[in-house]
C-alpha cells in the first residue's frame, strides 16, 4: 500500500465532523457477504523466534485479501477512531469486507463489546479491571494489541498570548472538581483578566479518563459547572476552542495536528505527580511539547498508548484477523491521520499474538 496523503487525512477528519456522531456506524468497503464487526497498539507470543515472527509479519504486509468477504464492527474510542476509519477505508480497496465504525468512547465501547456486540473495541486507555470483569461475565475473551501512541494535546486559543506552558499544578487549579477557576488571572497573577472557558471530553471519553487520573488524581474526578462544556466528539471541541479567545481544552494529537492552524498547542510541566506530591528537581522535565519524537520517547508527559481489542471468537472470522493484520502491517495510517507510529517490533508482537489465536 502506497503512502496516504495529507489530503486524504483532512477529508478524513471532515467526515469525522460529518458523519460520526456518538451513535453513528460509518461503512467503508465494496460487496459484503457474511456476518461480523469494530479497531487500535504490545509483544510477541511465547516461543516465537525472531526468524519466524519476522516471517510471520512478511507473509502478512503481503496477503492477498481480495477472497476476503462479510462484515467487521468496531465501536470505541474517538481518539483511536480515525485510524480505525482510514484502515477501513484502505481496506476496502483490497477486499469485499464490509468494516463499520462507531465512536461511542472508550468506555461506550467496551460496554458493547462485553456483550459481544462487536468484534473490535477502539480504546485510547488499558481496559478496567470492571470493564473485564463485564467481559467475563460476558463470556467475552479478548486480544489486546496496541497500534499507536497519542500525545494528548493541551489546547488554547490562537489569541492567547499569555499562555505558553502549564504545570500540573495550574491544569489541576483549572480542571479539578469544585474548581471556581473562572478567569486566566486567577491561574496566573501574571496573565490577563480573561474569561476561562474549558471545552473537555465526556466522560465515556478513555481521553477524560486519562487525563482526570493523571492531573486531578483520580478518574472522573473533574469540575462540572457551567464554565465545561462536555462532548464525546472531538471536532466539537476543536470548534469551541477555535472561536474563544479565552478556551482551553484537550484531546488527542491527532485533531491537534489537523488543527494547528487555528490551535496553539500548550507545552506542559509535570511539576507534581497524579498525588499531588511535587516532582523533585532531578526528575523534573521542565516545560515540553507534543511532537512525533516526544511523544514516542515519552518525554512528553501526557503521553499515551493507543489499543484495539478484538474478541477471540471474532478472530476465526477471516475477515476480522484480515483486517487487523492490515492495520498492523501498514503502519502509515498511524501516521497519516495524525498520530505516532510504535516501534516494528511492537506491530511483529501484535501479528504474533493475532496467530496464536
């Protein structure tokens, strides 16, 4: 497969803005024929030589999927979504598999897939200890592999001159619960009297999960007043923060990236940890932003990993072990829509995990 354009990638994100609601099945593919169902990054399985897993990822970036029919569902992350919609797409033009992409959240989507409502579960955060509880009282065994890495990107408005870097320490005055934070000057006695607006993710969000864990201490523990403005999608986001001089809100690097020219990304501190207990001097990064190379090396501290989940009963449909082998194999579609691509070795254990099932 050839490399996907940047100007596929920004048709993308419209049709993102277009069509995929919280609700909404997105189909890409030509004929389907069967039955089936959903899309996301780990290492290779017990015993798999390098010889052999090497051949194993081969075989796989050269299969011959044009025999390949029937249906795939994936649901989840909104995050994780535009990779999902992009391999389907391109897989489409290589088989008669039928791919639907929903984008209820992370935690909306692993609710389906506990019920086996679908074959892949996108998910910007390691599933629950609850959430496999739900999967096993489901009846529900699953793979985990991992696709990506995403740099959950702070944002604020072009306007905004004052801002450049926030430390954990400030995030948390602004978004933690029972905040009163209303105005820029009440975060810095420095910056200007502003109205604050914050535009964050929902909670379904794996997004809001992750980044209330990491500055405010606790999942979901987050302020919810008039000043919030809540959405599962991304683009709304985006768009609230685009048209607020005083806005600031976060999520992926994706729509950050696509973005950019009506975004300021905000570097970040990490001054104290999830506990609040200050970072001692040595361990203390300073002031860094999102970039491809920060975020791979984790020196960007909002760093993430980004996951597909597949049902073990779903990979004996041909059709659903095809496409994730597509996914893991052409690793450019990270990439193309705006995210980071893991090492080979990290898409090699996915393929030998795939196989072992």
């Amino acid at each position: 497969m050839g490399a996907l354009t940047r100007t596929r990638r920004a048709s993308k994100f419209a049709g993102l803005a277009a069509g995929l609601a919280a609700v909404s099945l997105v189909a890409f593919a030509a004929c389907g024929g069967d039955d089936s169902k959903d899309t996301s990054p780990t290492k290779p399985a017990g015993g798999a030589t390098a010889a052999a897993t090497a051949a194993a990822t081969k075989a796989a970036g050269t299969a011959d999927y044009s025999s390949l029919s029937g249906n795939v569902v994936i649901d989840g992350s909104s995050t994780v979504g535009p990779i999902a919609e992009a391999a389907a797409e391109e897989f489409g033009k290589v088989s008669k598999v039928k791919v639907s992409v929903g984008i209820s959240g992370t935690g909306g989507g692993f609710e389906k897939f506990c019920k086996g409502e679908t074959d892949i579960s996108d998910a910007s955060r390691p599933i629950k200890d609850t959430e496999k509880t739900a999967c096993q009282d489901g009846g529900i065994e699953f793979v985990e592999l991992k696709v990506g890495v995403d740099g959950l990107t702070v944002v604020a408005n072009p306007q905004n001159t004052w801002a450049s870097c926030l430390t954990w320490s400030q995030m948390r005055k602004i978004f933690d619960e029972g905040s009163a934070v209303n105005n820029w000057n009440q975060v810095d006695p420095s910056f200007p009297d502003q109205a604050l607006k914050i535009y964050s993710p929902g909670a379904d969000s794996g997004t809001f999960d992750f980044f209330t864990e990491e500055i405010n201490g606790k999942v979901d523990k987050f302020r919810n007043d008039s000043g919030v403005t809540f959405s599962e999608d991304d683009n709304v986001l985006v768009q609230g923060v685009q048209r607020d001089k005083g806005a600031i809100g976060y999520f992926g690097y994706a729509y950050f990236i696509e973005n950019e020219a009506k975004l300021k990304a905000l570097e970040v501190d990490k001054d104290q940890d999830a506990k609040a207990t200050p970072v001692a001097a040595d361990k203390r990064k300073g002031c860094i932003g999102p970039s491809d190379k920060t975020v791979l090396d984790n020196s960007y501290s909002l760093s993430r990993p980004l996951f597909m989940y597949v049902n073990k009963k779903s990979l004996a449909k041909p059709q659903v072990k095809g496409f994730l082998q597509f996914v893991l194999t052409n690793p450019a579609l990270v990439s193309d829509v705006g995210y980071v691509q893991v090492p080979d070795a990290e898409y090699t254990a996915g393929l030998a995990k795939l196989n072992a099932n």
